[in-house]
C-alpha cells in the first residue's frame, strides 16, 4: 500500500465528482430541502422533528454512498479501467481506501452542510453539540461508501446496483429504530436489527441528541459501525480480483 | 543474439462455464518486436492477452514474461494494458487521465506534468490536454486510451486492438510510434481481426478457436503456405484444420 497513490486515487475520484455538477448538487442540496420538508411535514409537533433530524443525519450519507459508491466501482469494473489499475502497480487496498477515504470527505461537506441547516436555520437542538453530530455522519458515510464497494461486486449493471438498495438498505431503515422503536418491535426482529449497521448509525445519533457528554454508548456505537465498514471494506477487497 | 521476452508453455484457459479459451498453446516471443495477435473475434486473442497481464487465471501450463511468471507483482510496474473498450475516466479530462495513471506508476509529481506533455504529443492530442473524454469522438477516445498504455515507459505493451476503427491517416502515425518504440527495445504486443495490419507486424500469432495456427514472420507464413497475404495464409491454414 502507498500513500501517494492511495490519495492519488482519492483525488481522481473527488475530480470525477467536481465535474458532475448535477450530482453533487444532489449529494449536498437534496439531504438539506428534504430535512427542511420534513421539518414542515411536523409543523405542529417540533419536538417530533427535533427527535427525527438527527437520525435522518445518520441516514442520508449511508443512503447516498452506497449508491454512489456501488455505481462509480461498478462502472470501474465494466469499462476496463479496474482491469488496467489490477494489471498496473496498484495494490488493491489504493484503490479501497483512496475510494473510501474520497467519499468520506464528501459525507464530511454533506454532514456539514445539513447540520448547518438543521441546527441553524431549522432550530434542532443536540445536546452533544454539532461537531459531534457530524462525527456520527462521517462514519455512516464510511460505512455506506465501504458496503457499497462489496455490494458492486453482486451487480452487473447500474440497474441492477440501484435495485441493490431495495433488499440491502431498505430493511436497515425500516428496523433501525426511526420508525419503530425497536424495543416495540417483535423479538426477533430487535435481535435482527441488533447484526444491521444502520441500527448504529440512527442509536449514535440519539446519544449525541440525548446526552450533552460523550457517552461510552456513543463510543461503543461508532466503533461498530467503524467494524462493521472495515469488514466490508475487506470483503470488498476479496471481490475485487487481480486473476479473474 | 535476440533477447526472448515471453515464454508460453502449453497454455490452457478453461474459463468457469466450461468453454476452452486456449488450448495448449507454446511459443517463444522475442524483445523488441511487433507482435501480432491474428484471428477472427472470439478466437482467444483477448484471453491470451489477458494471460500475459496477469488479469486472467491460467488452467494449466505456464508462461513466463521476462524471466518472471505472469502476474509477477514486479511485472505490474513493466507492463501496460490496453483493453479493448476504451478503458479511460470519461468524466476527467484527458490529462487528468493521464496524471492519475502517472500517479499509480509512481511518477513523482513534479515530473508528472513533463512526462504527460511528452506523451500527448505521442499521440498527437497536445491541444485536447482540457477537454473532458467524454467530449471527445470515438477515435480520440481510444488515443487517449492508447496514450495511457504509454504512461511508465513500459517494456511489454499489451494493446487489445489499438487501431481498430481509426482513419488511416492516424493508423499510420500510431503503426510509426510502435516502431519507434521496438525500436527502443519495447516489446509490443497487439491484437487484430484485421489482416492488413498484420502485414505490418514482425511477427504472427494465428489463432483460432483457443490453437495456435502458426507463428512466425509474416513473410516466411506467406512462404510456407504459398500464398500472397497473410489473409490468404490465414484461410488456407484455416482450411487445413477444418
């Protein structure tokens, strides 16, 4: 592993990025009006949505991540440039880590950007304060960045990298606890929701909502997390072979 | 006395589905030469390449590049692939492109702009350095792709049809760079479906349905077989194995 050409390759995916202008508005903008909307949504039930807003924090990089993620290593795979990297002298955590570390950085100008609103301009108040809330955020983008490298080598197409989300993201949302909380839900669906990431990311959240000191909740949460982004981050490294 | 560069041991490919990519194939290649891989689509040539790259698994037999056996992690650093998409970031500009590529070969930054700039002008795009690929025609696309096999100064270049579907006029200055650099010692490896480009090769590979056919130069193939092109060469060769 070299650090040059891990940062080279983080710097050629944010260049990649700089030149989509449509998607890092939808990276940046989008998270910021949907917030905003749900804060009308519980126009008369403020502390409601002061309760919900910081998990959507935890949401939203996950979510946005993994898409990007999957789909830019997927497109990697198919048009032959990861075929010429895998033939080149490149080692393969580069080409990992130069990823996760370039989508990390976005999750951190995402993370900021929709604090900014939500305790700004939308009046959130965290008891652990704003830095802490974009710590949580960081990570979750880790996360979503790391899953969504391992899970670009079950697609074939873009298609079938946005389906992806249906059967691997959707099911973390509905039990991370937003809805439900999830001592309400049936046992064995708690005891689910106790191996899915995404329960972290939305519990870590609640620390920072709940508690004005870091808790060791909060540590044991974001560890986790980190774990579990570290082991797809691994997996992923499996899937993606230098002798097909 | 000619140096040999690669050496191929009754390589076979069986690829998961059961299809036979390459069946027993050995040949000697020497350093410094044109070579080229010759047959219809589907005839192996890209499993073969892919072989020498390291990106593919070989069955059984061997084969060795430099001393080295394929895939070698120090080979990485004296090899380039051109696949045969043109295997470029379309959303970076083209010398963005090259830049992250230089990077990877470990080009340190402040001779990476030099060795770019003398590399665009090896493929005559000098004034699209800014443009981003995407923007570019399909020719141009696959110079870009060709520029970026250059990056490193590599010792074997493996290029997956690198002239297909160029005007002739650029066909030309490419078939002048890729003496140029068999010239400097570069061992050039490329595929083609087409046979007039092999004429312009030093030496052949035919092949079909993952066999060699024949190997040699492509005046002595045209010799051997009594005919006046390798085309023609090609057919009867085919003919006889029928």
């Amino acid at each position: 592993m070299s650090f040059s050409k891990t940062f080279a390759t983080t710097g050629r995916v944010l260049n990649q990025l700089r030149h989509d202008h449509r998607t890092l508005g939808l990276m940046l903008v989008v998270p910021c009006v949907l917030v905003t909307i749900l804060r009308y949504l519980f126009d008369g039930e403020l502390k409601v949505f002061n309760a919900i807003a910081p998990m959507m924090l935890g949401i939203f990089p996950l979510l946005m991540m993994f898409l990007i993620t999957s789909i830019t290593t997927l497109r990697e795979r198919t048009t032959g440039t990861l075929d010429r990297l895998m033939a080149g002298p490149i080692s393969k955590l580069d080409f990992m880590f130069g990823y996760a570390i370039a989508f990390s950085l976005l999750g951190l100008v995402q993370a900021s950007l929709v604090s900014g609103v939500t305790l700004g301009f939308l009046g959130v108040t965290v008891e652990g304060g704003a830095f802490r809330l974009i710590v949580a955020a960081v990570t979750a983008a880790f996360l979503g960045t790391s899953l969504g490298l391992f899970v670009s080598a079950f697609a074939t197409s873009e298609f079938q990298a946005v389906e992806l989300v249906m059967p691997i993201l959707m099911p973390q949302v509905l039990l991370c606890g937003l809805f439900v909380a999830r001592d309400h839900m049936a046992d064995w669906l708690e005891k689910i929701s106790d191996f899915l990431p995404l329960t972290y990311s939305v519990d870590a959240m609640k620390q920072v909502s709940n508690h004005a000191d870091w808790t060791s909740d909060l540590t044991h949460d974001l560890l986790i997390i980190l774990g579990f982004a570290i082991v797809a981050l691994v997996l992923g490294s499996v899937t993606i072979r230098r002798r097909e | 006395m000619p140096h040999t560069a690669i050496q191929i041991n009754d390589l076979s490919v069986v690829l998961p589905d059961g299809f036979h990519a390459l069946d027993g194939i050995s040949v000697d290649l020497e350093q410094g030469k044109i070579i080229g891989f010759i047959g219809p689509s589907g005839a192996g040539k890209t499993t073969l390449m892919r072989c020498l790259v390291g990106r593919q698994r070989i069955t059984s037999g061997s084969l060795s590049i430099f001393g080295m056996p394929a895939g070698a992690p120090a080979l990485r650093k004296m090899l380039s692939y051109m696949t045969q998409q043109t295997s470029v970031y379309t959303d970076l500009t083209v010398q963005e492109n090259l830049r992250y590529f230089a990077a990877m070969f470990g080009i340190p930054r402040r001779d990476n702009a030099a060795a770019v700039a003398k590399i665009l002008e090896a493929v005559d795009l000098q004034d699209k350095a800014d443009l981003m690929v995407e923007r570019l025609s399909g020719g141009q696309k696959q110079r870009v792709s060709l520029a970026i096999a250059l990056v490193g100064s590599p010792k074997l270049m493996v290029l997956d049809e690198p002239t297909v579907g160029l005007d002739p006029v650029l066909r030309e200055q490419l078939w002048t760079l890729f003496r140029h650099l068999a010239a400097a010692g570069t061992t050039l490896i490329v595929s083609s479906h087409v046979m007039e480009e092999a004429e312009r090769c030093d030496d052949l590979l035919l092949v079909r349905d993952g066999k060699l056919l024949a190997h040699g130069e492509p005046a002595e193939l045209r010799a051997r077989t009594h005919t006046k092109s390798v085309e023609e060469c090609f057919l009867k060769l085919v003919g006889a194995h029928a």
